[in-house]
C-alpha cells in the first residue's frame, strides 16, 4: 500500500534538522514522492520520467527508522541526479552513482545530525557506498540499534551454531558455519543448505 506523503508531514519520518535540505531536494527536482508500510524487502525505488508526464518518483519504506529512512531516500535522490547526468547510460550502482551518493551524503555529515555511532558507519560508507544499505553490513549493525525492538528476533551472526531460525517466509533453519563472508544453513523441511548475510534478520525458533 502506497500513499503520497504530505510535505508538511514528512519531517515526522526524517532526523531532526535534515527536513530543510531535503526539501530542497525534493522540490528542485520536483519529485513526486510516496511512502509504503507494507513492503519487506525493498527499502527504497526510484523511477524516472517516463516522458508521458510522469516525472521522478521516489518510494520509500515507512516502516524504516528515522536515519534508515533517509539514508534510503538519500540512495534514491542520488539515483535521480545521476540519471539527470547519464541518462541510462552507466550501470545503476556503478561509480557514477557512488560520486553522486557520496556528494550527497557529504552535505549531511559533520552538522551534528546524526548520532555519533551513524555518522562514523556513514563517514566510512562515504568512501566506496554499497549497492544499499542491507549490503553494508556496519552500516546495518549500527542503524539496526535504532530500529523497534522485534520480540525474539535476530541477525543469523547472533544464532547460536546448530540453532533453529525461522525466515520470513516461514521457513525453518538450521545455523552452520561461517563460510567467507556468508553463514552455510540447513533448511530443515528440505535437508538443502543456502547461505545467509550474517545481518540477514531472522526470527529464533526455540526449541521445546
């Protein structure tokens, strides 16, 4: 479910502070702008013109926490000023976008806006930003402590080797070992073995 925001109701969703240069933004570009509540796995979209009268459009997850939302719709804008440089013509998380993500994020950093614990995963994110933020695993950590605490749930890296997790999809895990940068599982209905982010969140399944 997508609902337009209204301006004068976006600064709930936003840092203390950060609404003016956001606005700026919005309105510069004249962006069309929604949030949704009820999707999981895509934080955030954009889309461009589409030379029928739409012009850009953001989405962005409602549900996030304050700095996870605008570090999302960040993402988003800095998708928009890149397409307004290239058109389509560099890849969609290449270091076209990188530049423009990184500048953006410039202006928001050293102003006493974010926590400090956000601002350094930030300010480290800054030299080389992930394709999101579910990709930077620091950076997911660290916003991960402002979300609303989830009764029983966890990231795979905080279940104990042989664990039971459930997925959200209602799937039911068995945590193995570390491989590389990824968690080896048993699916237990299956007996398969998929890997896992380590900042993946899953729900702990106890065993009775």
């Amino acid at each position: 479910m997508k609902k337009e925001a209204p301006l004068n109701t976006l600064a709930s969703y936003l840092p203390e502070g950060t609404f003016g240069q956001v606005m700026e933004f919005l309105t510069t570009y004249k962006v069309h702008l929604t949030i949704t509540r009820e999707r999981s796995s895509i934080l955030g979209d954009y889309r461009h013109p589409d030379g029928q009268g739409k012009g850009h459009r953001i989405s962005v997850n409602g549900s996030l926490n304050k700095y996870s939302f605008l570090l999302t719709l960040l993402h988003e804008i800095a998708h928009l000023t890149t397409f307004n440089k290239y058109a389509n013509r560099v890849a969609a998380h290449g270091k076209e976008w990188k530049q423009e993500f990184s500048y953006i994020l410039h202006g928001f950093v050293g102003k006493s806006l974010l926590p400090t614990d956000v601002e350094k995963a930030v300010r480290q994110s800054m030299a080389n930003p992930a394709a999101s933020s579910c990709a930077d695993e620091n950076l997911l950590r660290v916003l991960k402590n402002y979300d609303r605490q989830k009764e029983n749930h966890f990231f795979v890296e905080q279940v104990p080797l042989g664990g039971l997790f459930k997925t959200k999809d209602g799937r039911v895990f068995r945590r193995g070992a570390r491989i590389r940068k990824r968690y080896r599982c048993e699916e237990v209905a299956s007996q398969r073995w998929y890997l896992f982010s380590p900042v993946y969140e899953v729900e702990l399944v106890e065993v009775l």
